[in-house]
C-alpha cells in the first residue's frame, strides 16, 4: 500500500512540474513583440521576440507584451518658419507603431514598456512636431508648395531617425493642405496660373504661324513639282496613297495601343496609390472612432457609473448605521425593561418572602401565646380543683378592674353647680341634702353584688351579704344632671 502511495504521489508531482513548466512557456503572437526581462544573459536588459515563443524562467524573469497596432497621429503644425521666415501652416497625418526590426525593438522594450497606447501617442506627437518644424525651417515656400514628394522625404527621413530612438518606426505620412497666414502661398498659385496661361496663348500663336508657313511651304513646292511631276505623280498616286494608308494605319494602331497600355499603367498605379491612402485613412479614422468612444465611455459613463455606485453604498451605509442606531435603541430599552421588571419580581419576592415570614413569625408567636395560655389554664384548673374554681379564680382577678370602672362612671362626673330646696328633715330624720348624698353613694354597687351578678361566689373573708335583703343589678352608674339655677 505505501509502495502504491509513493507512485502516486510521484506522478502527481511530475504532473504539477510539467503543468508548471508548461504554464511558463509563452509564445508570442504576430500582431505584439514578446519582451522578456531580467536575468537574460548577453549584458543586455531585455530578451525581444516577434513571432515564436519563449521559456520564462521563474523568480529570476518574468515578462511582458508590446503592441504592434498602428497609431494614427493628427499633427496641427500651424506658425512654422520657412527658410524666408513666412509662417506656414501643415495640417498632416502620421502613422506608427513599434518597429520589429532587430536593436530598434530593444529600444522599444527600455523606453516604452508598460505605457499605454495614449502614452506612446504622446511620445511620438512630440517627436514629429519637433522634427516638421526642423525639415520646414530648411525649405522655400516655393519648395513645400510645388514639390510635395520632397516634403515627404525630409520629413520621414528626419522623424524616422527619432523614432527609432525610442523604438518606433513611421508607416505613413499623409500631408493635407498647405496654407500661410500672409497669403503667400495662393499668390503664388495665381502667378503660376497667370504664367500658364500666357505661355498657353505663345504656343497657340506659334502654332498658328508654324501652321501658316509650312501650308505657304507645300504650296510653294507643289507649284515647282507640279509640272515635272504630273505624270509620274499620276502614275504612283494610287501606289503612294495606299502605301501612306497603310503606314499611317499601322502608326496609328502602334501609337494607340501604346497609350493605352501606358494610360492602364497609369491609371492601375494611381489606383493602387488611391487604395493604399483610402485603407490608410480608413484605418485612422476607424482608431479615431475607437478613441472618440473610448473617451466619450471613460468621461460620461464610468463617473456615472461611479456615481451611482457611490450612491448605493453610502445608502446602504446610512441604512446600516440607521438601523444599528434603532437596534441599539430597542436593546437599551428592552434591557431597562427586563431590568425594571427583574427589579419589581425581586421586590416582590422580597416582600412576599418577608410578609410569609412575618406572617409565620406572628402565627408562632399567637401558637406559643395560645400554648402558653393553654397550659396556664390547664395548670390553673388543676390547681383550683375544677373549672368552676378556675371561673371563680379568674373572676376575683378581674373584681379590681371592674371595681375601678364603676368608680371611674362617677368620677368622672363634671358638676359645675348643684342647687338643694331643702325642705327640712324627712320622716327617717335625714334632710334633703343628706338623702341625696347617701342615693350617689349608694348607687356604686357593693362589691358582693358585683361578683354574685356574674355568678361568683366571694370568699368568706371578704365579708358577705345581707341575707334578708335581696341581690339586685344596679345600673353601672347613675347620672345626676343638675338644673341650671
């Protein structure tokens, strides 16, 4: 089994190296220059393919593309100084891309190498305009304008040189018009034109007058010839005649089928000279499109795009911070609230623990009262030998309580005044005044009476009753009310 495993596992490394390797085997395509860069040996700082492929070496190289699309350049030189110091204006179009040519793509790989294609434009529209301004500056206006090629010429040959400095080569030159703020340039047009026009009319009456003596000449010869020749002439007239048909058609023929094949020439090189300037600008026009676009895209619809990406996320965070605000809120009052009624729960808690308690505490404090009384009465009974000496026993203990109550009805009498008519001394030999003060003194009730009302029997030595008279309630006071005198 772990013989199984060790193979295993050693494919599955041979795998991942070749799948490695693989992956840094990089082939370069037709339209873009591979650059490779790092340790690449020779004391050179970069490795330039076009076409083929590559092995990149991890940690010590690494690489990277360089474009081969042409750029189309609209140079505005406007205000450059001729040899006659006469400012002119040279509207043109340029076209360039990296050069594959070997040690110009080197140069390439050390100066541009990771700038876009709007850089490499720049770079290269600063090195044209320099260069036009040179190649105008050594020309007359005579020469700009009358002999385009040359104008051409200089300027390639001088901007060719500087871009491949920078590793760049010039594909094509397009020169539009050419103007001069003094006006210069369409004075000159006017004198050629006036110039032409005289010379056409020279030639005209050369012509006229080379017409006139050469008809006067012939006609001279003719007359000299006319007699000596008559009859010769007449007799070769058919012969000459049909021999000058013959020569002149055959010169004809030749003349024409020479100048069509030189005008087919002609017109199939202007043709192909038309195509070549109408893909040319095609192209450029279709790159300036693509730019146009480009540009319209990055300075409209990605700040839009921005934008509203901006707007969404400061939303979601107004919505986030909005809500964690309202989630605090909820969790601050829900935690007073469970605080409040955890509070209220425990206080009453407390109070219904205290209340037990206190209620417990009290019933055994009144059961231990009762058991207490319980077991008083118990012993009293047994002392007193029945209930009915305890009933007595508990009677005379409260006499002095009942005593002093009946005393208290009559203390607490308030008589301001008491006005007596005594009328003198009544049949028992008391006056009035005496019978009145013995009747409130009577009417406290003896203290036998009072315990045999109730059912007790006083002992003997507190003294007893009349027998002959009656026991009676007495009322447990008697109030006197004075009449205001």
């Amino acid at each position: 089994m772990a013989y199984i495993f060790g193979i295993v596992s050693i494919i599955i490394v041979l795998v991942v190296s070749f799948i490695s390797l693989a992956m840094r085997y990089k082939r370069c395509p037709s339209d873009k220059i591979l650059v490779v860069y790092g340790k690449v040996g020779g004391g050179k700082s970069a490795h330039c393919l076009h076409g083929g492929a590559a092995f990149i070496w991890p940690i010590i190289q690494d690489y990277q593309y360089l474009d081969l699309t042409p750029l189309p350049i609209d140079i505005r030189l406007e205000g450059a100084l001729s040899k006659q110091n006469i400012r002119v204006n040279t509207p043109s179009t340029f076209t360039v891309g990296v050069s594959t040519e070997p040690g110009v793509m080197e140069n390439a790989a050390e100066r541009m190498l990771g700038l876009d294609m709007e850089h490499v434009k720049e770079l290269a529209k600063d090195i044209i305009f320099g260069q036009m301004r040179v190649v105008i500056a050594t020309m007359d206006i005579e020469e700009i304008n009358a002999d385009r090629d040359k104008l051409i010429a200089n300027i390639s040959m001088g901007v060719e040189v500087e871009l491949k400095k920078v590793g760049l080569r010039l594909i094509n030159v397009n020169v539009q018009d050419i103007t001069d703020a003094s006006g210069y340039i369409d004075a000159l047009g006017q004198e050629a034109a006036s110039k032409a026009i005289a010379e056409a009319k020279v030639k005209v009456a050369m012509a006229d007058r080379d017409g006139e003596i050469g008809a006067a000449a012939m006609q001279r010869d003719k007359r000299i010839s006319v007699a000596s020749a008559n009859a010769e002439a007449t007799k070769g007239e058919n012969t000459a005649q049909i021999e000058i048909a013959n020569s002149d058609a055959q010169r004809r023929s030749s003349q024409a089928e020479a100048e069509r094949h030189a005008m087919a020439a002609e017109k199939v090189a202007e043709a192909k000279v038309l195509e070549e300037a109408y893909v040319s600008e095609q192209a450029a026009e279709k790159q300036r499109a693509e730019r146009d676009k480009a540009t319209q895209y990055a300075n409209i619809v990605v700040p839009a795009q921005v934008a509203k990406e901006r707007q969404i996320v400061e939303a979601d965070a107004e919505a986030e911070r909005v809500r964690r605000i309202q989630q605090g809120k909820a969790d601050a009052v829900r935690a007073e609230k469970q605080a409040e009624a955890d509070g209220i729960m425990y206080v009453k808690e407390a109070e219904a623990g205290g209340l037990k308690a206190k209620l417990l505490a009290e019933a055994e404090g009144a059961q231990a009262v009762l058991a207490a009384k319980a077991k008083g009465f118990d012993d009293l009974i047994k002392a007193c030998q029945g209930p009915g000496g305890a009933q007595q026993m508990l009677v005379t203990e409260l006499l002095p309580q009942l005593v002093r109550e009946q005393v208290q009805a009559i203390s607490n009498l308030k008589i301001d005044k008491i006005t007596v008519w005594d009328s003198g001394i009544g049949a028992d030999g008391k006056n009035s005044t005496a019978s009145f003060l013995s009747g409130m003194a009577g009417a406290v009730p003896p203290l036998h009476e009072i315990a045999k009302n109730v059912g007790v029997e006083l002992p003997a030595y507190l003294g007893k009753l009349d027998s002959g008279r009656p026991a009676k309630n007495f009322p447990a006071a008697e109030t006197h009310t004075p009449e205001p005198g």
